[in-house]
C-alpha cells in the first residue's frame, strides 16, 4: 500500500469552531502540525499562501521568498514536502463579492497579484501545483454581475498568472455552492471548459472534492473518471458527506462506504499514483471530538483508503465480468456489497 502518498492541510487540525459556535479545542501552533504528519503516515502537506507566508499583502517579493525557503527548510527536516499552495482570496475583505471576478476592477487586479506571488511560493516550495479554489467567484444575486463577463475574468486570471510562471500548473477545484448562494464553476465539466480557453490549456486542470460533487449530485467517482481520461485530475480532495447539506467533510467513507470504494477503484485503474499524483483528505474533525483525539479524522481517512484499496486489488474481476456478460446487474450489486461487507 505504500505506493500511494497521502497530504492534508493544517486547516484540517483545528479548534472546533463553526457558524453556530465558538472554538472548543486548544490553538495548535502551526509548526506543531508539521511535526504531527509523518508519525501519523502521511508524507506531503497542502498549503493556502499565507500559511507559508503570513501577511503575505504586507510583505516585499524578496521576504515572501526568504519566508517561504524557510519553511520548506523546515518541511524538509520533517521528511515532508508541499503538494499544492492555493491563494487564500476569500479570506480577505477585498473579496467579499468575488475577486477574480469582482466587479471593482482594483480588487480583480489585487486577486491576480496576489496569485502571481503564490506561484513565487510554490516555487520556493519545490511545487508546480497551485490550486484555485474558487470560493467567493459567483454571486449571491443573479443580477449584481455579468456572468458571461466573470467567465472572461477568471481567464484573464489564470492567464496573468501562467505568463508570470512558465513552470506552473493550475488546479481548478470546483464546488456548487458555499459560500457563494451561486458558483461560476461549479463543475469539472466547467473547470476543464475554462481551462481550454487559456493560453496554456496543457497546464491547466482539476482538484476533486467528494462533498464538492455530492453537493452538486453528482458522483465522485465519474467526476474524477472524465478528468483523469482528459489527463487532467492533479489532485483529489478525499471525505464525505451525508446528504445534500453544507460542506460537511466527514471521514472518507463514513457515510458512503460503495461511493468511497468506486473513488479508489477509478484511481487504481487509471494508475493515479503512477502518474505522481498524491490522494489528500480535506476532512473536519467532528465538533464533539476532544483535543487529544483530534486528528482521528484524518488517520482514520488514510486507513479507510488503504483498506478500500485491497478491497479493490481483491475484485473478483472474473465474476464481474460473467455477471457484465450475461447482464445480470443484480447479482453484480450483490457481489459488490457482498465483497464490501467481507462476505
């Protein structure tokens, strides 16, 4: 099993607080999560920009780099390395109302320099990857913007930041809704549309979410089937979530075990780990959940893959096969939960 290399963020160590309460649990200083990630099997760590560099708007091109070195000095002394750095736009109150495709020109320039030292990160970091989660990039009213205008941003964006590195790779991860009442990319069929109309389409691809495309009712697995045969799924964004609600990130598999097993079955058969490709749980720890057991969340995801990932080595493809042939589906769906429950 330990050909596959597994990342999370430090944002997925954290205090417990949400809209409806406070923080329940102790402040972790972020070099304290670094060192938590090897001992708890995993190898690479996924950052925003300003965990790399705090302050990031307040400091010159020369400190962003010196700070970033820094930490990959330190990321290095742990045995880790970055997967992605994603430019953390929606934090800021410029971007309230979008900032790639704000309406205020000022605040889309801002969005675009600011994305342009993120690649700077990246760099430092040792990474090709940034990843753009649009989160604030639609709007709460149809009306208050031009739709067919912020499509025309987003690529003027993507395109800004491409012409400033040639060496980068971009990873639109898409999401319906939330915190934006409407998303302009709220598909991978819409991120990998945008990503051909830019200037370098051949760097230009996708991040999957399980609850980004649960919530969008659709199903993960086919999601991450029609970018991976575009060559184009570049990371994966592994959790759960029960039902149609807001962004949940529950434990890989804890509520939809069978959807969790065709996510894994889809990357073992077109070798995403082959590809370089590394599998990240974006995974909340549960509110009731006492400090000191914290980070179950995410050893528990990892263990669950694993386990998901013998599951799919030990198919009885043979028997799937009889069943395909003689189109009995019933005895197929059978065979699955059969093999599932260890039957």
């Amino acid at each position: 099993m330990s050909d596959y290399t597994f990342s999370f963020g430090p944002w997925n160590i954290h205090e417990g607080a949400d809209p409806f309460g406070p923080p329940i649990r102790p402040t972790i200083a972020f070099a304290e999560k670094i060192k938590l990630f090897k001992g708890m099997g995993f190898d690479a760590v996924m950052l925003h920009d300003d965990d790399a560099v705090p302050d990031i708007d307040q400091k010159s091109s020369a400190q962003v780099e010196q700070e970033a070195a820094k930490l990959k000095a330190m990321l290095d002394g742990e045995g880790l390395v970055a997967e992605i750095v994603a430019p953390r736009l929606w934090e800021d109150a410029r971007g309230a109302d979008g900032a790639f495709t704000a309406n205020d020109q000022a605040t889309r320039q801002w969005a675009i320099e600011r994305s342009k030292r993120c690649a700077d990160v990246c760099r430092a970091m040792g990474t090709d990857l940034m990843v753009l989660w649009l989160a604030r990039e639609g709007t709460y009213v149809r009306e208050a913007k031009s739709a067919i205008k912020s499509h025309r941003y987003l690529i003027d964006a993507i395109n800004a930041i491409l012409e400033h590195d040639p060496g980068i790779r971009i990873a639109i991860e898409p999401k319906p809704n939330e915190p934006m009442d409407h998303a302009y990319i709220p598909s991978i069929g819409h991120a990998l549309a945008i990503a051909h109309q830019t200037a370098d389409p051949v760097r230009v691809g996708g991040l999957i979410e399980t609850a980004h495309s649960q919530l969008a009712g659709f199903d993960a697995s086919d999601d991450m089937a029609f970018a991976l045969q575009a060559g184009k799924l570049w990371s994966v964004h592994l959790n759960d979530q029960n039902g149609l609600k807001y962004d949940q990130d529950k434990s890989f598999g804890s509520s939809n075990l069978r959807a969790a097993f065709n996510q894994v079955r889809v990357l073992e058969e077109a070798d995403y780990v082959g590809s370089g490709g590394m599998v990240a749980f974006d995974v909340k720890a549960m509110r009731t959940q006492p400090a000191a057991l914290a980070t179950k969340h995410l050893t528990n995801s990892r263990q669950i893959f694993l386990h998901l990932v013998e599951k799919v080595r030990t198919w009885d493809r043979n028997l799937e096969r009889q069943c395909i042939d003689a189109c009995d589906y019933e005895s197929l769906e059978l065979a699955v939960v059969e093999h599932l429950m260890g039957v």
